[in-house]
C-alpha cells in the first residue's frame, strides 16, 4: 500500500505490516479502490476486478476518469463530502458503493471507494415483489363473492377457504383452517381426489339442504400431489338452469344455421326428382348416372327452362362428392366487374371497400365439391380465359394476391346458347368450349317428349298444392291433350307457370281445357293457320285418349272402356275406326 494511505497506530494496539494490510483489501468480498490527491488509481482489488471486469493492471496508475468515467470517486476527493449507499450500474452489474476521503495528520491525502454487487439482491428483491403480487392477486381471486373455494393439502385439510364456502358450510374460518375437509362438509369428495389422482370436473352435491355444482381437481408440484382444489361453479342451482337454457337456445341456433348453411351449399334435387319416362329423358338420366361418380366436367345444353340445374343437382347428389358443397353460380346475373371477385375471389385492400381479410370466391367455397356454372354461354371473353387456366392448372388467384391457391373442383357448366355458333362468331374460346365438353349432356325441350307431359303435370299440381295450399286433385284427358298440342317454348318452366296460373284460378277441383285460356285461344289460333278442322281436331283428341286408356289399363279393354266411361262395344268400333290395334 502507497505510504500515503498509510494511518499512525493507536497506542496500545498490534501494528500491521503493509504486506498484511494489502493481503486484508485482496481478501474482502467488497471492491476496494483508492486515488491519491491527484485522482490516480492506487488500489485495485481482485474483487474490483471481477465486479467492474476491469483488469487492475489497466487500472493502477491511471486516473479514476480514465478507468471508470463519472464514478464519483473525484468529485468526493474535490468536495471532500462523503457519498454513503449510492447505487450505480456499472455494465451489467448493480452496485452499492460508499465513498469517503483519506486524511493523514489532518491533510488530505486521497480517497476510497468500497462498493458491493447487489444485482442479485436486486433480483431477488425484484422476485420478492412480484410473489407479494401474485399473493395478492390470488388472494382477490379467492375472495371470490360468486364462487365458494376451498384448498386442502395432502392429508384433506383445509389451508385455504373463502368467505362465500364459509357461508355455504355456515362456519367461522378459525374453525375449519386445519380441520380435516371431511368434518366442514361431509358431502365433499375432495378426499376422493387426494385418493385417486383424478378431477372431477361437474358434478352436484347438497350442503345445508342447498344445491351445488361442483369441481375438484388435484394439485401436483414436481409430479407429486400435494393437495386438492374445489370451488362451487354456482352457488345457486337455478344459475345453473339459466345457463342451460341458454346453451340449449345457442344449440338451437347453431342447428338452424347449419341447416340454412347445408340448404344454400347443398344439391336439392336428385335423380328421382326428374319426371319422365320417354326413351330419351330415360337414356339422359342413365347416362348422368354413368358420368356422376367421374371428376370430368360436364356441359348441358339445352333451351331455358327445360331443367338444366336439376340433372346438375343429380349428378352431384349422386357423385363421390356429395357430402361436400354444391356451389350455384349464374354467370349471365353478375355484373361483368364483378364476376372475377366473385369467381376467385378477393385479397385484403385490393379495393376500396374490400373486407379485411379478403374474402373467398365461389370456386374457394367449392374445394372438395362441385361448381355449377349456369349460362356459361355469357361469360365475357377475359374472364373466359382465367377460367381455362383454371380448368388446366387447378389453381386460382385472388383479386389483388400474389399466391395462387390449388382447389379441387367438379365443375358443371350449362347453357340455352348454342356454343358452336358462338365460337364460329368469337364470341366464346373455343380452347375452353373443349376444356368444358368433356361430357356433354343435351337436354331436350319438352315438345320433343311430349309423353312426358302428364307426368309432369301430376308431378307439378302436387308441388303447388304445397306451395298454394290448395287441393287440386288432378286435370282431365281433354286438357292434358290440350296441353299436348301446344308448343311450350318455355318447356317445362312455362307449364309450372300455366299450372299455377290455372290452379289460382279454377273453381273445381279438376283442371279443365277452360281453365287455360291462353293455351286454347293460341290452339285455335294455330289451327286456323294450319288449316286444321274442328272435326279433325276432335278425332285427333279422341284417339289419343283412347291410346292413353289403352296404356294405362295395360291394353285391358274392358277396362279402357271404364276409364273412358263408355260401353266396350263403342270402344272396339272406334278402335276399328281409328286403325288401334
């Protein structure tokens, strides 16, 4: 030690060699460091060193500024006033320093810093706060006026209850901390946890004649259980009622969405729900049936109204998809700028107004399933082109994204237009006509199955009893063949609307030829440009209810007769007459 620091001895005690004073500063746990008169560092520690992580050598013969910047040390040696429990950080440690001057025979000779790392303590501390606010946290939650808590420890008694389980058991807590569980509630199963390890999650008991439910789980620490937890989830089983009904009404709710969401994203309509038994509508209906479970794309063609959408219904219905969306698209009623976003699709911000998040196109919503495409016919030509990249690569892109995204799609695809004609005048690809026809299904109008008709007819007067509560029984021969002879260039979606009209309409509770006076002014009116006779009109009806007899008795004449109500030796004459065998 430099003599500057050294001190006289008083009298009368042991003296110390300076060996044995350095041997002392290099053995204490605190950091010692001292400056001479002029701030050069003149002691350095070990414990200097492994506090500061400074080396003494780069210390010792330096000034203090060089070797710690604003210790303090200097300004105690100017002022010559002590600095006593000053915390300072020094890189990543904490210390506690005091700081006073060196004085030798009353002159002023230096100064001395002892200072303490207390980053630790300052953490443990730090720790020691944190626990007293999880204390008091858990203490808030505890006190807990809607639930009742209780905690045991490993032998079942009580070392944690609130007030709201004291009211309920109607005891003082003096009296239950450190009592055994079973004494404060004897319908407690806390003892059945500690027994087997297991929580019981719901469950109902009885205290002081007063309904509960309960829960109750174990406590491990380390894999070990040392203890148990219950509380009451209500303390008045009536609560537990009002939360049931409300469950059963949220269930309710959620069942009608499902099925709202299955009716709008679902096929409506099968196989059997196509009325026909011509060979023609019989051949489409097996072909459909052979074409459903394959992946293909399907084109119907077809004029309006000649039921399209329901062989587009059957095959999905019938498909390996069925259980998945179906997915109606009309191309020919969205706005041409709208049709790409409603396609493909949207990401978010790609418009203004556009939903945060984006938004999936139709084709997103069909993943797994099957896509119709209605009046694909009147698609503009620009989003024809993103559909047959669609088509080859089985990938779409949102409006306004940057990944394409892979769907796994059926796609049925339908038109009144003629496509061949279209591509003849540029008006559809004829790269994406090929793409769509692979299978093409050509539904025929109704006046080439005209066969069908009274079929439909039946089938179509029992749809709108339903849906106009009415109770038409059915139509008589002379209107079906009334019916039979005119046109219908709106096919099928034209007689349900003449039916409806007619069923509105009429006083009875049989259709007659009146009660469609449209179709027999425009018969007549046909028949005059023709040149067809009122005689010849009637044989042609005649006949052709005999023939509708003759099939329905299963060519029994005796009983064709009956059904036309007339003697069997009339009916031969006019089987005769009209050339029927």
């Amino acid at each position: 030690m430099p003599k500057s620091l050294e001190v006289e001895p008083v009298s009368g005690s042991p003296q110390f060699t300076q060996e044995q004073i350095e041997a002392i500063i290099k053995s204490i746990y605190n950091g010692v460091i001292a400056i001479n008169q002029k701030g050069v560092v003149t002691i350095f520690n070990p414990t200097a060193e492994r506090i500061l992580g400074i080396a003494a050598r780069d210390a010792l013969g330096r000034h203090i500024e060089e070797v710690i910047p604003d210790s303090g040390l200097y300004k105690v040696l100017q002022t010559g006033e002590a600095q006593l429990y000053q915390k300072q950080r020094v890189g990543d440690a904490l210390v506690v320093t005091n700081r006073a001057t060196v004085v030798q025979n009353g002159k002023l000779i230096g100064a001395i810093s002892v200072f303490e790392d207390i980053t630790q303590l300052e953490q443990m501390a730090d720790e020691l706060d944190h626990v007293k606010q999880l204390k008091a946290t858990l203490e808030d939650v505890i006190e807990n006026p809607y639930e009742g808590i209780i905690v045991v420890d490993k032998n079942g008694l009580v070392t944690m209850i609130n007030d709201t389980y004291l009211n309920i058991v109607g005891r003082k807590r003096e009296e239950v901390l450190g009592t055994h569980i079973s004494l404060i509630n004897e319908n407690c199963n806390l003892p059945q946890v500690l027994k087997t390890g297991e929580p019981t999650l719901v469950d109902y008991c009885s205290v002081r004649d007063q309904g509960l439910i309960t829960m109750r789980v174990p406590i491990t620490r380390d894999g070990e259980m040392i203890g148990a937890f219950g509380k009451t989830l209500f303390t008045d089983i009536n609560m537990a009622k009002v939360l049931s009904d409300k469950l059963n009404k949220l269930e309710k709710k959620l069942d009608f969405y499902r099925e709202e969401y299955g009716r709008i994203y679902s096929s409506a309509f099968g196989f059997e729900d196509i009325i026909g038994q011509s060979d023609m509508i019989n051949s489409l209906k097996n072909m459909a049936l052979r074409v459903a479970p394959s992946v293909s794309t399907v084109l119907i063609t077809g004029e309006s109204g000649t039921g399209k959408e329901l062989f587009a219904h059957a095959i999905h219905r019938t498909s390996d998809r069925r259980k998945e969306r179906f997915v109606k698209v009309n191309c020919a009623a969205i706005p041409d700028n709208l049709l790409e976003s409603e396609l493909f699709g949207y990401a978010e911000g790609a418009f203004t107004g556009a939903k945060k998040g984006g938004k999936p196109g139709k084709f997103e919503l069909a993943n797994r399933g099957t896509i119709f495409l209605d009046e694909i016919g009147d698609m503009p030509l620009a989003m024809q082109a993103k559909l047959l990249r669609v088509l080859q690569d089985r990938e779409i892109e949102r409006v306004g994204g940057i990944e394409p995204v892979y769907v796994d799609v059926r796609v049925i695809a339908a038109t009144n237009r003629n496509v061949e004609e279209l591509v003849e005048k540029g008006e559809f690809r004829e790269d994406l006509y090929y793409r769509l026809n692979i299978i093409e299904l050509n539904i025929p109008p109704l006046r080439e199955h005209m066969e069908d008709l009274a079929l439909l007819v039946e089938s179509l007067i029992a749809k709108l009893n339903i849906k106009l509560k009415k109770e038409i029984q059915g139509i008589d021969q002379e209107a079906v063949a009334l019916l039979q002879k005119y046109h219908w260039p709106g096919n099928i979606r034209e007689l349900e609307n003449m039916l409806e009209v007619a069923i509105n309409m009429t006083e009875g509770g049989i259709l007659e030829c009146d009660d469609f006076p449209y179709i027999m002014k425009k018969t007549k009116m046909d028949q005059a440009e023709s040149g067809v006779t009122l005689s010849n009109a009637k044989a042609s009806t005649e006949k052709q209810l005999i023939m509708d007899a003759l099939k329905q008795s299963g060519d029994d004449k005796k009983k064709a007769a009956a059904i036309l109500a007339i003697h069997p030796s009339a009916l031969y004459r006019k089987l005769k007459k009209y050339g029927i065998k």
